[in-house]
C-alpha cells in the first residue's frame, strides 16, 4: 500500500450524482466492500493503483524511445510506496447497493491541494540538478564537462528527479510544464555525454606499474565511462605510487600509498591521494601482485567515485 498519510473528511453523497471521478480538479477512484471501511480501503488502493500505473507508463516511453530493443527494470510501485508526502484524501459517504449487497465509496484528492504539498520535495530533487547541470555546462574543458554531467546524472537518479517530474505530471499537468527545461536537459543529458566522450580521450600513465596492473584498470575505468584512452591524447591521468616495501620474518610487506591525477599540458584539474593498509605474503612476487592489485582498485574507484562522480 502505498505510504498516504491520510487525513479523511467524510463528504455527505447519498447518490454518486456528484462523482468526482470526471471531475479535472479532482483525482479520484471507486472502490467496493462489504462493509464501509474496507470500500474505502479498496477504493485507496485503486488511487495509489493509479499513480503507480501512469508512473509505469510514462516510464515505459521513456524508455521504448532511448533503446527500442530492451526495456529497463523499473520500480515504480517501490518509487509510488516510498513517497510519504501528504496528500489530503477525502472520501465521499459510502452509497450500500442492496442488489450488490457491497458498499460504494470515492476515495479522491484536489489536485490544488496536492501540488501545494508535493511541490516542495520537487523542487528539492530539481535545484540540485539544475546547479550541477549548469556547473557542467560552463566548465572550459570536455573531461570537466563530462564529468559535470556525470555528477548530474548521478544526483537526479539519487533523488529519482524523473520519477518526481512524471509525479507532477499526474497531479498538476498545468503546473508541471514549468519544469520542462529540466525534463529536457534530463532526458537529453545521455546524449550529449556520448557527444562529448566521443571527442575525449586519455592517456593513463603509471609510473613503476607492475605487470600494467594499475594502467589496465584505469583504461578499462575510463572506456566504461565511453572515454577512449591512447597514446597522443588530449589530457594525461597519471599515477604516482610508494610501494613503502619491507622484508620481515614472516615475509614480505607493503604498505603503498599513492596518488592520482587528471592533467593538461602541465596543468592539474583533479587530484587525489590515499594511503593504503598493509599486505604481503611469504613470496616477494606475489606480496607485489597483491599490493598492486589493491592500488589498482582503489585508484579506479577514487575516479569513479570522486571524479566521475559514480
């Protein structure tokens, strides 16, 4: 059931002459019971029903259009039962039909009313989206552009900025057109993130790699991201490393620490470092393999995490 936090007020309709079910300002759903109370209930869920409903088909275009040949796993009854605004929901008095023996009620909400509350956790998902699109658009360089867009991208997933937009759609659509602008930038933004890789490319250099173990990783980082990497390339993502290496007794021990940047013709748009915990093993080789490896890591999610943004 989806979280409502119901407030009820009973409105006196002996007859559904009144039905708010064709009535634009209103939303509203009819539902059935043996007793009042579960009519109302039934007659709740059939109008979380349809908000879930048009969520899903809204979704679905979206998502038919973008990629004809696969459809997305989306929750939208887990984005429908994890809204807890609150919704004034009335209800009409129920109607019992002797025929039937069951009783009628409309479980409706004013559409003015529930913009007025809904409003608010829009607008928190979209200004944060709205600076970090803007920050990406006015940065000078692709790599920070994209990384921008990235950041972006990330934030209005986290705050299921679409799903919200979609929301509003349903509540308000005279209202909701205001936020057109940021519908667009949104579902245009995977577009021109493939635009800009495209022209993107990265030369990763690690400074005493061992066996390319670090290098491989940062390559395969970057072309998950859509960059391309190579020899000749416009920035440089190089990483410095201090394996700080010890024999002892019971084998050999590092403890490396290093430090990872993003540069362009000398100079540095993003950098970060990290001190890593002690590994080793009785055999020197393998002792470095394990080192490297978990340098490897570590440098790849601090691009992912911090650079990118993912």
């Amino acid at each position: 059931m989806w979280k409502f936090l119901v407030s009820c007020f009973f409105i006196v309709s002996p007859l559904f002459s009144e039905s708010y079910l064709n009535n634009s300002s209103y939303i509203a759903q009819r539902g059935f019971g043996e007793t009042e109370q579960i009519a109302q209930e039934n007659a709740l869920a059939s109008l979380s029903k349809y908000f879930q409903m048009n969520v899903s088909v809204e979704a679905e275009e979206r998502t038919i259009v973008k990629d004809s040949s696969s459809k997305s796993e989306i929750s939208e009854s887990v984005f429908v039962k994890s809204e807890t605004e609150l919704f004034a929901v009335r209800y009409t008095k129920a109607i019992y039909n002797k025929k039937q023996k069951t009783f009628e009620v409309e479980a409706y909400l004013n559409r003015d009313e529930a913009w007025e509350i809904y409003k608010p956790s829009l607008e928190s998902a979209i200004e944060p989206f709205r600076k970090l699109y803007q920050n990406a658009e006015n940065q000078n360089e692709t790599i920070l552009k994209i990384t921008g867009f990235f950041h972006a991208l990330e934030k209005a997933k986290e705050d299921e900025l679409e799903k919200k937009l979609d929301f509003a759609q349903i509540i308000k659509p005279d209202q909701a057109v205001f936020y057109e602008t940021e519908r667009n930038a949104l579902w245009n933004i995977d577009v021109l993130l493939k635009e800009l890789c495209d022209f993107c490319s990265v030369k990763v250099k690690c400074e005493n790699d061992y066996e390319e173990r670090i290098t491989k990783n940062i390559e395969q980082t970057f072309s998950n991201f859509g960059i391309k990497t190579k020899e000749n390339a416009e920035y440089l993502c190089l990483i410095v490393i201090n394996e700080n290496g010890k024999q002892l007794p019971a084998g050999f021990f590092f403890t490396p620490s290093f430090t990872i940047e993003i540069r362009k013709n000398g100079n540095v748009l993003f950098s970060s470092s990290k001190q890593l915990k002690r590994v080793g093993a009785k055999d020197k080789t393998i002792a470095k393999q394990r080192a490297y490896s978990v340098v490897a890591n570590n440098a790849s999610e601090i691009l992912r995490k911090e650079f990118m943004a993912f």
